[in-house]
C-alpha cells in the first residue's frame, strides 16, 4: 500500500472514517495528481502531505464528505510546498 494511503488507513479510527478519508483523498488527488506528472520525489511529497491534511482536518471536527475534500484541496492550493495552477 502507497506510504500516503497507508497513514490514512492506519489512522482512522474506524471503517466507516477510513471510507470517509480515503475517499477523500482519492477525490482531491485526483484534482491535483495531474500537476506533479514525471516528478516522482514530488508526487510523493504531495501525497503525504495531502494525507496529513486531511487526517488533520478530519480530527478537528471536519466528518462531512463535501467541507473534508474542499478544505483539502484549498489547502493543498494554498500550500508554500505545493503551489498548484
């Protein structure tokens, strides 16, 4: 299992959040993947950190699918690391 996908999976707390966040990063990379094509060492910088925003967001409260992924991939645009155009 890919490291990002593996840290999501072993951090939800349950089956219903792990769907919930996994779904959740599979929508927003699959908004955002297209960016980091060919830059492998970026790409997997971008999943992890893509992984550690939405395990974040989820545990300061954010459970409902649409706010989870919209946060996410504002984050992800907003990101110093991860200028996204």
């Amino acid at each position: 299992m890919p490291q990002a996908r593996n840290l999501i999976a072993t951090a939800a707390p349950t089956r219903a959040s792990a769907k919930l966040l996994t779904d959740t990063f599979d929508a927003v990379w699959a908004s955002i993947g297209p960016t980091f094509a060919g830059r492998k060492s970026e790409t997997d910088d971008a999943r992890m950190a893509l992984a550690r925003s939405v395990l974040d967001f989820y545990r300061a409260g954010i459970t409902e699918p649409e706010p989870l992924r919209r946060l996410c991939l504002r984050s992800m645009r907003l990101s110093q690391d991860f200028i996204l155009h």
